[in-house]
C-alpha cells in the first residue's frame, strides 16, 4: 500500500502565504472546481437549472457570484465555472452534473487549477503591474480572464479594491506565484 501524502499546487503539505507591505498573496488549495456548457438547444433548460443549484441567476458576462455551497464565475456564452469547498464537495462535477442531467457537459477542473487569493489595500497597484484589467471599473463581483505571465488567468474581485482570487493553470502555479510575489515587491 502506498502512503500518499497530498500536496498543494506550488508543492507543500501546507498552503503557502507571502506578504509584502499590507497585501497578502495566500494559497488556497481546498477549492473544488467544475466547468459547465449548456448544450445546444438546452441553453435556456441548463440556465434554469443553474438558477436552481445557486439560489441565483447564473452570472453575466464579466462577472462571478458567491454563495453557499458554490460560487459560479462566467466564462463564455453559456459556460461557466462553478466552485464550492473541496472538503464538502470534492466530487463537484457529479454533484453538479445531477442538477444539470443533459441541459450541459460538466467536466471536473479542481486539479487543472491554482488558486491564489490577493487581498490588502493595495491590491490594485499589484495588479496594474500584472494585468491589463481597468481596476477603476473593477467592483465587487466583476470577474474576467486576463494573460498574467504569459498565462491564462481568471481575475475575480471578492471585495472592490480590497481581495481578488485569481485562478491559473496549476501547472504554471510556480511560475504564476513568482509574478505576483515580485509585483507585490515591486509596487508597494
């Protein structure tokens, strides 16, 4: 039998935590992450059946929303990106693909992902070093895939102008990390 011990997308046992001035880049591991495509000719179906599963109109294009269990995130027409906590809902794909049946293609993505929240004052001038997102307009529930590093990235903001939780493909995580860490030390 083998003895695996799990480890997080930048490598530790532990979820990994820099600071520089007062923002904070934290590493969030227990996310469990699923992709959902309404079907052709089943748009409207799937998006009543999303409405159902989040208590909520799915969101718009440009934005995320939270909620208890999942927080969904926009990714294309008719696509989008559901979350809910790993530790409750490490089998999201099925849970979700229950609720939706044949209205869409589910497809796990928990482990194609690192996910990395920013949090702090001064977020914004970190990211106007990283991005190219116009923060001015940039509220609450906005959400958008932006290239961080030469990397595809979904940016949502959590709290305007305070958290951020940006997603990236975790087999750059490393890479990814060392962006924000040195934009972090470049900015503030």
């Amino acid at each position: 039998m083998h003895d695996l011990t799990p480890i997080t997308a930048l490598g530790g046992t532990a979820p990994h935590i820099d600071t520089a001035g007062d923002v904070t880049l934290t590493e969030v591991p227990d996310v469990s992450l699923a992709s959902v495509a309404a079907r052709v000719g089943q748009e409207n179906v799937c998006a009543t059946r999303l409405a159902k599963l989040l208590g909520a109109m799915a969101p718009e294009p440009g934005r995320a929303s939270s909620g208890d269990p999942y927080a969904a995130l926009w990714t294309g027409p008719n696509q989008w990106m559901l979350s809910a906590d790993f530790n409750t809902h490490e089998d999201i794909a099925a849970e979700v693909k229950s609720h939706l049946t044949d209205a869409a293609s589910v497809t796990e993505q928990t482990d194609a992902w690192v996910c990395f929240d920013l949090t702090g004052p001064r977020i914004n001038a970190v990211l106007e070093l990283l991005c190219n997102i116009d923060l001015t307009r940039f509220d609450t529930t906005h959400a958008t895939r932006t290239s961080i590093h030469h990397l595809g990235c979904f940016v949502i903001s959590t709290e305007a102008g305070q958290s951020v939780r940006i997603l990236g493909p975790r087999a750059s995580a490393g890479s990814l990390h060392h962006a924000i860490t040195t934009a972090m030390a470049s900015a503030l």
